[in-house]
C-alpha cells in the first residue's frame, strides 16, 4: 500500500481504516512488525487504525492477541509508537496487566506529553491499582474519572426522594417547564396541602417559578407535582466573567454538598451542563477539576449520573443549579409506549389542572395518541368515564396500555380506532362534560385542511358537550371561528417545544 497526498500519515490512516480487519491484521501488522524503526514511525497510522477497525469488525477470540501486540508497543522505545499504542488500547480493553504496563511507564516517562496521554488512557480504563497508583495526586483528572466508574460499578447511585433537608435557610428552588405555563405551575404548587404547607412561590420568570422552602421538605414533596418540566436547587449565581474557579467554588460548597449528600443514595456523581452553550468540554473539565480538588466526595461523571449540575445564563449572571436527573420520570412511569407526536407530560397535566376537576366527569379526548390528557384527567379524581378516539390503530393500542399501566378508579374507559366526527353518533348530543384534547398541529404531519379539521372540533364540541361542559385544547390556529354555543374563556401562548400554540378553555353556554 502506497502513502501519498499533503498529509501521507492521515492519507495512510484513512487508507489502512477502510481495510477489511483480516488484511489490516495479517499483512499490515505483519509488515509493521518486521520493519525498521524509521519504517514504523512512518507507518504508525496502523496502530491507530487496528483500534477502530477491531473495536468495529474485529473477532472477539482474537482480542487477547491484539491486546497483547499494543501493550507489547508501550515498550517500543519510541514515544511516538507508545503514544499511539496508549491512545488505542481503550478501544479494545485492557486485562490487569495492560494496567500495570501503563503505570509502569508513568512511573519512568519524563517527557510531560506522554504523561498526559497516559492520562488520558488511564481515564478510560483505570481500575483500583490506577487509584493506588495515583494517591501521590500526580493526575487529579484521572483519580475523579477513576474513582467514578469504580463506584458506577460497584453500586449505580441513585436520587433519594425520601432524604429530609432541614437546614433550607436561603435556598431557592427552580421550577422550570413551557413558557406560559407558569400559572399553572404556581397554582399546582399552591393548591397542594403538602406543597403549600412546606413551599412559597417568590417568583415567576419565562418558564420559570421559584419556590423557597419554609419548612423541612423531600424531594418526593416536590415529585408530587405533575406541571413542572425540571426541577433544579439554586447553589449560586456567578457572574459570567468569572466562571472556572466562581463554578468550582459553588459546585463544591457545604450547600451543594449537603443537599447531594440528603439526596443521594451511593456515591455523589454529577454530570456538568452549560444550558444553550454547547459542549463547552475545556471548561467543563477545568471546573470538574477545580471542584473535585476542592471536594473529592463530590466526582464528576458524565455517564449514567444521578445528578446534573446544570449552568443557566441569566440576566444577573449564570446560575448554578443542581438538578435530578430522573429518567425516566417516576411521574409519569404509567406510559408503557410512546406515538411519535404525543404530548409532553408536563404539559398533558397543566392541561388536565387547566379544564379542573369536577365530580362524575365523563371525558373525551377525540385525538387521543398515547392518552396523557386522559390520564392526567383521570388522576385529578372526579372521573366517572373516558373515551380515546384516534385515526391511528398503534394509538389506540398504546393509549389502552398506558391508562391501563396508571391504574385509575374509572368506571369505564373506551379507546375507538376511528375519526373523531365519527364518534359523535355513539356518544350522542349533550352528553360529555368535559373534552380536552392536543389536536395534530400539521407541524410533522401535514394536515390537508387544518382549518377545516379545527372547525369540526369545535363543531363536535358543540354538539356533544353538555351545557356548561368546556373544551380544554391546543389550538394551532391563531383565530378561532367558535359557534356561538362556545364561549372563550382564557388564552394563553405556551411554547409547544420550539413552537407557539394557543392553549385555550371554552365553555358551552346554557341552553
Ligand atoms: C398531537 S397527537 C395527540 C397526542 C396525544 N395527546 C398524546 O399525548 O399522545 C394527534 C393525534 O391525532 C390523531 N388524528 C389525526 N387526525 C385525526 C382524526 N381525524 N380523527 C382522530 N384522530 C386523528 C393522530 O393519529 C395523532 O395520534
């Protein structure tokens, strides 16, 4: 194979990736082998290359072999060849003794590059000799990540919704969900005997309702709310400018630590996210490192984390906000399956709270996907009987298996596989108290005549609600055309995940 072009040692790499593994292997290790060392660090891609090609196509009984050949290279005598044998080795995994090679030549190398490579490798596959190893502080990056996949091994943390935090003085807690939803939010939050009694509304921002503690509280307090998206505990606010050490600093204050230490059950991993700014990873790393030489209980871990240290910009500066990361949510675990448009839970319950509660309710949803508005319906009480109406046979199916995962008290629950103007024969005139419904918004799948569609709901409404009963939807289009049976109530711009709708409640005028 012959190497050419303005880079030859990528032109080779790309060259020698494209190879079936079998011909990489059994020629071009073979004649890297048998070459000189001027020859080999001209054709060191091949090492590069036997990581990826083996990690993607590579037979499992002949990765001892090619474990062995790279560890065999950490000793080459050239820096550039233990490099690339280093840098490969976690994608084929390491026995002990790889371990052990790769510590031993820690201990030897003098040149700062290979140490950081070694890091780098250690990072990914260290084991307890690598913390052994490391106690002297010589890679405090290596220790956190070592630390932290020891631990995600040993036992998975997880979030304690039943920790009390009792010294709460100062705390805020952030409520974030759809923008426009936020009265809702704060009417849940105040409605709620648990919540009203342990928490204040101080504030409400754009998607945003801030909660201050006034009596010993747990997470599961705050769980027991349906309408907000995320939850996050305010640790600080940082101005912009000073981000690594100000960040570190809050991530490991005695605050943070005590809420992770409450609310955490194993060891305290979080992940590290600067909300609408991309990756950031310099940054990210820096402040995991600052924050972990600060506090070493607290380890940064981006996989499988229990928590989320989530950095918000605000007008005042960013805030640090420390956030569960509960997937999926324990909220909303009735739903068994998913239609591609259903709604977002968050929402699908602001709409129930939204329509209210009233006893013997009989409810119908003519679009009804995977049934969240049902459900959220039903689990406010006062349900006496539901009906899912949709075009699709998958939603009907899955809507039947969600309500019937939520275990509701509901004397009876239909799901129809049919056209919601088709259902208002079966149902008959004046009959239903309450529809609530998230209607296709012609966003994925076009919508032939949405106007029309729209037109019909209302139609529909009309005629099968009874006086008094209301309509609780998300109207895409921005003026109504309601029949004078139906009168407006409120409006609201909620964002629909990218998008604006109106989410609307009509009312059926008395006879
Ligand atoms: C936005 S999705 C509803 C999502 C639902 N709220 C959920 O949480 O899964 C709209 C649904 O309307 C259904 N649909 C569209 N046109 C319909 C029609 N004419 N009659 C009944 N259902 C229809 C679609 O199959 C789709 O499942």
């Amino acid at each position: 194979m012959k190497s050419g072009g303005k880079n030859p040692s990528k032109e080779l790499y790309n060259a020698l990736r494209r190879l079936p593994w079998e011909q990489l292997w059994g020629e071009e290790v073979a004649r890297f082998n048998r070459a000189t060392a001027q020859e080999r660090i001209s054709r060191v891609a091949v090492i590069r290359a036997v990581g990826v090609v083996f990690s993607e196509s590579g037979p499992e009984e002949q990765r001892p072999e090619v474990q062995q050949w790279l560890v065999g290279l950490l000793q080459d005598p050239a820096e550039k060849i233990r490099r690339y044998a280093m840098t490969a080795l976690p994608k084929i995994g390491v026995e002990k003794s790889g371990e052990a090679e790769l510590l031993a030549l820690l201990n030897t190398t003098t040149a700062e590059r290979e140490t950081k490579f070694l890091g780098r490798t250690l990072d990914k596959i260290g084991g307890v000799a690598t913390l052994k190893a490391l106690e002297r502080g010589l890679l405090p990056q290596t220790e956190q990540k070592v630390k932290a996949s020891l631990a995600r091994a040993q036992s998975p943390s997880t979030v304690r919704m039943d920790g009390v935090l009792a010294d709460f003085a100062g705390l805020r807690i952030h409520l974030r969900g759809r923008k426009g939803l936020e009265q809702i939010v704060k009417q849940e939050v105040e409605a709620n005997p648990t919540t009203r009694r342990k928490f204040r509304v101080v504030e409400i921002g754009s998607g945003l309702v801030v909660l201050q503690p006034i009596a010993s509280f747990c997470l599961g307090d705050i769980y027991a709310l349906r309408c907000f998206g995320t939850v996050g505990f305010v640790l600080g606010t940082v101005h912009a400018t000073q981000s690594v050490e100000s960040i570190a600093c809050v991530i490991a204050s005695p605050l943070s630590h005590r809420i992770f230490k409450i609310f955490t059950e194993g060891v305290i991993r979080y992940r590290l996210n600067f909300v609408a700014k991309g990756h950031q990873r310099g940054a990210v790393r820096a402040i995991a490192n600052r924050a972990y030489t600060l506090c070493p209980e607290i380890l940064n871990d981006a996989r499988n984390a229990p928590w989320s240290v989530e950095i918000h910009p605000t007008g005042r500066g960013n805030s640090v906000e420390l956030s569960p990361r509960l997937s999926p949510d324990p909220r909303f675990s009735y739903r068994q399956a998913d239609v591609p448009a259903a709604s977002h839970p968050p929402l699908a319950a602001c709409m129930a709270r939204l329509a209210g509660k009233r006893e013997g309710e009989i409810v119908w949803d003519p679009f009804c996907g995977s049934g969240l508005e049902l459900v959220e319906r039903a689990l406010l009480g006062g349900v006496r009987s539901v009906l899912g109406t949709d075009l699709s046979p998958e939603a009907i199916g899955i809507s039947k298996r969600n309500f019937a995962a939520a275990n509701l008290s509901v004397a009876t629950a239909q799901f129809n596989c049919c056209d919601f103007r088709d259902a208002v024969d079966d149902l008959g005139l004046n009959s239903v108290t309450l529809i609530v419904t998230n209607p296709p918004m012609g966003r994925r799948v076009p919508i032939a005549d949405l106007r029309g569609l729209i037109a019909d709901l209302f139609d529909v409404a009309a005629k099968t609600l009874k006086p008094g009963g209301r309509l609780v939807f998300a109207n895409p289009l921005p003026v109504g055309g309601c029949p004078a049976a139906l009168k407006l109530e409120s409006r609201q711009v909620v964002d629909f995940g990218g998008f604006n709708s109106r989410l609307e409640f009509y009312r059926k005028l008395p006879r």
